[in-house]
C-alpha cells in the first residue's frame, strides 16, 4: 500500500511540473491550443530563433492514399515568423508552401492574442498560384475552455483567372489534464457564388514532452476537388528546437 501511494505522489508530483512546450499552443502568454489542421507559424508571440519542425498526415479512410505536408517554422524577429511547407501526395511532391505570420497584440487582462497570416501556395506542376490571408484571434475563456478563429480571403489562380473566396476558421478546445487537450476544429471555404466547402475534425492532443506534441482525429471533409465527403485519419506530429 505505501509502494502504490508513493508511486502515485511521485507521478502526480511530475505532472506537476511539468511545462506544456509553446510547440502545443497558438500564443505564448494565454496558452491557446493550436488547431492540427491549419495551424498558425509558431505561437503569436514568436520569438526570434524560435525553431519548430511538423508534419500534418491525413489518410483517405476510402482509399487509402496519403496527403502529408512537413512544415520549417522559424521565428525570423520577435513576433514575425516565417514558414516554408512542401505538400506531398503519396509520395509525389506537389505543392510549394511559404507563409509570413505577425503578431499584433497578446492580452493577458482581456484573455486575448491577435495576428495576421498569409501564404503563397504555388502548385509545383501546373504554376497555378493561390494566396490566403486571414485575421487570427485567440481566445482563453477560463481554465480548460479556450478558442482560436481565423477569418480571412482565398484567392486562387492568382496568376490567370483569379478567383476569390471567403475562409472561416474555428477551433474550441478543453484541456483535460496538463498533457492532454480535447478540440474541435471546423474549416470553411465559401465561394463569391455561395458554394460552402468543410472540413469537420475532432481531435486529441498529446504534449509527450516539453518539445514533442502529437495531434490525432478523423476528419470529415468536403474540400477535395470533387465536394463529395470523405473521411480522414489525420495527426500532427511537432518538434520544438
């Protein structure tokens, strides 16, 4: 019985002590979650040299095939970073990713981080060119209840017959234990002529250390070419430096 109890202090005395990485959060100072499927450049509040590798897969459930992006964040000044991301399909490279995010302001009396991000995303075969901007607010309501909202502009095809539409995303997340985090994230593309695309994902967030954060959940999404829903295996797996 005194082996059970001391075995359990010593665990409830490292959780303890533990200290969630900035590779888990949206922001430095509030401790907002960071979505797994559109995630932000480094934490608002980045500081310069600040270092981060991840990758996002998502896996087909009805196909099998696999859409996996690794992702360089780099902390360029103080709240200024910088991202380069290389989609890939199976293992066919597709897509360069390059992303600029700037932090605006970060409130500890009003619970609130503000920021901006936008990327360049040029398809690696075809040249077309897409370029996304988006407002980035995040929020911590009390203790385990937080969120993060980013609304924003699509314009894809830039460099021929441009075609702009409307990004609205929202993530509300509860954390369950100082590793452990419970969210759901919804991803929305509206179209100038009404068209509504999602993406529905239910995830689990797992901080095994101080530098490394795995991000699980199943996804259901309308935003493949075809607009038919289909379901996702998806995890983020993040490295802090």
């Amino acid at each position: 019985m005194w082996l059970l109890t001391s075995a359990f202090v010593s665990e409830a005395s490292e959780e303890a002590l533990f200290l969630e990485s900035d590779a888990a959060h949206s922001d430095r100072v509030l401790r907002v979650p960071e979505p797994m499927v559109y995630d932000l450049v480094r934490p608002l509040g980045v500081k310069q040299g600040d270092l981060e590798v991840n990758a996002l897969v998502d896996v087909s459930a009805a196909t099998g095939d696999v859409s996996w992006a690794p992702e360089l964040e780099y902390g360029l000044a103080d709240d200024i970073g910088v991202e380069l991301e290389l989609p890939i399909e199976n293992t066919r490279h597709e897509r360069y990713k390059l992303a600029i995010q700037q932090t605006l302001q970060v409130s500890s009396a009003r619970g609130m981080a503000t920021g901006w991000q936008a990327f360049v995303d040029m398809h690696k075969h075809s040249k077309a060119v897409s370029v996304d901007a988006t407002y980035i607010v995040a929020k911590r309501w009390n203790e385990p209840w937080s969120s993060l909202s980013m609304l924003g502009l699509r314009v894809q095809d830039v460099n021929r017959r441009a075609r702009a539409g409307y990004l609205l995303n929202h993530s509300v997340f509860y954390d369950a234990s100082t590793r452990v985090t419970l969210g759901m994230e919804i991803n929305q593309e509206i179209s100038r002529g009404g068209t509504w695309r999602y993406r529905l994902t239910p995830q689990v967030h797992y901080d095994a250390s101080e530098r490394y954060t795995l991000q699980m959940g199943m996804a259901v999404s309308t935003l493949n070419p075809a607009q038919s829903a289909e379901k996702l295996w998806s995890f983020r797996l993040i490295r802090l430096f």
